[in-house]
C-alpha cells in the first residue's frame, strides 16, 4: 500500500460570534468571512468587501472563493484591521481563519481516483 497525503480545508462552524487570527496583525490572512442569507449572495459578497477595500474592483480581486451553496460567504485574504472593519459591517456574521491541515492515510493507489 501507497502512503497518501491529502490537503484537507477545515472551516470551523460555531454558534458564538468568533474572530479567530492566525497571523500577526499587520500580515494577512486567509479568513473565511460568513455572512447571513441575501438573494444574490456574490454581489453582497463584493458590496460588503468593497465597503471595507473601497472599491468593487480590489473586492472582486480580493476574493478567493464564493460560498452560496451550503453556507453564505467568502474566503479572501484580509489583515486584522480589515477584519475588524468587515465585523461592523450589515450581514456579517463571524469570520474565522481557513486551515489547511495534511492527513496522512494508508490507502493503496488503487482506492484513490
């Protein structure tokens, strides 16, 4: 058997308000930034950062990734002050850092697609 290492992204879901850095505060993070229901969950995605980058342009380039399947929100790579910025902001509901964690796992190459 073949020693497998996946990349697996957690993203951590609680009922309290959180903000969670992992970095120094003046470095930027990945977070993922959660946001209540809208009907058109990109565009509030783009509003809402653009109200904090100041434009929609540095917020469409800022996103790394649209959540509107299961959760609402976005992943973009923020420093601390932006993240205290986008906390005071309509609809966010709590932004936390993304992880990336490595799993090792013994499967043989024939299990993995």
């Amino acid at each position: 058997m073949d020693l497998v290492n996946y990349q697996i992204m957690l993203l951590r879901v609680s009922n309290s308000p959180t903000i969670l850095i992992a970095k120094g505060e003046d470095q930027a993070s990945i977070q993922i930034v959660y946001m209540a229901k809208s009907k058109n969950s990109a565009a509030s995605h783009i509003q809402t950062l653009a109200s904090v980058l100041g434009s929609e342009m540095e917020a469409k380039k800022a996103i790394i990734y649209d959540y509107t399947r299961t959760i609402n929100g976005f992943a973009a790579k923020l420093t601390t002050d932006q993240i205290t910025a986008l906390l005071k902001q309509p609809g966010v509901l709590k932004i936390v850092p993304s992880e990336f964690q490595n799993v090792a796992a013994n499967v043989s190459s024939s299990s993995v697609p």
